[in-house]
C-alpha cells in the first residue's frame, strides 16, 4: 500500500502529548471526519478494526489551513464478507468487550465502540480503559 506523504502530519497521541490543545470546535469537526472516513471504508466492506489515537493522523490542510486527518494502518483490518468478524488482533483497550472475550463479534459495533474509545481520548486526553477487565 502507498499513501501520499504528510510531513507535518502526528498522530492524535503526539499531538495531545506535545501539550497542545485542540478547541472542541475543531474535535467536533475532526470527529466527524474521522466518522465519515471509517463509514466509507465499511461501505467499501473494510473493517479497519484497529481505530485508535495512534493511527488517526492531524495535519494542517494546505489549500484551507484547516484541521484535517488521516486514518492509517490496516494492518488487522479485514475485508468485510459477512456480519461476523474474526478476531485478528487490534489493541485490546479501544476493543469491545466481546472482542476481549474471544467470541465472535459484529463490525458495525465494534466500529462504533472503537470510536467512542477514540471520542474519549480527545475530550479527556486519556483512554477510557486501562485493562481487560474493565472494559468486559
């Protein structure tokens, strides 16, 4: 896979860890983005299955100046050709409790429990979660 380069691209994580902050305007917009983009990879039948502020990318727009972002690493995704999904990895704190329990799972839940994760950790800088336990 080959993507554009973004060199003044960080991830959610570096960003929020630099100490700078980002105005819930533009979290909210950037949220929405973040929605649209993981809606059309599920549209397109890919499940991204590992969304987490690692892998969400912020950069400056340079035709807008606006915030703008980037969903990257596929790496545990996997083409959608059922309801169910197998459990092949992700990083179990943004990850539902039925994927922790090792049953099978649905893509659009997770999918949505996944974002939430992420929401949390924009508004609060920090994850929702810590362990297995308390997610399940």
């Amino acid at each position: 896979m080959v993507m554009e380069l973004i060199p003044s691209a960080v991830s959610f994580v570096d960003y929020i860890r630099s100490g700078k902050e980002l105005p819930m305007t533009d979290v909210k917009t950037l949220f929405r983005k973040i929605v649209l983009t993981v809606e059309g990879c599920l549209e397109a039948r890919v499940s991204h299955k590992d969304i987490k502020p690692h892998n969400v990318l912020l950069f400056r727009n340079a035709s807008t100046g606006n915030f703008d972002i980037k969903l990257i690493d596929f790496g545990c995704g996997e083409r959608i050709t059922g309801y169910k999904g197998k459990i092949t990895g992700g990083t179990p704190i943004y990850c539902p409790p039925e994927y922790i329990k090792g049953n099978e799972y649905l893509h659009v839940p997770a999918t949505v429990w996944s974002l939430g994760t992420l929401l949390f950790y924009l508004v609060c800088h920090d994850n929702a979660f810590r362990t297995n336990d308390s997610i399940v």
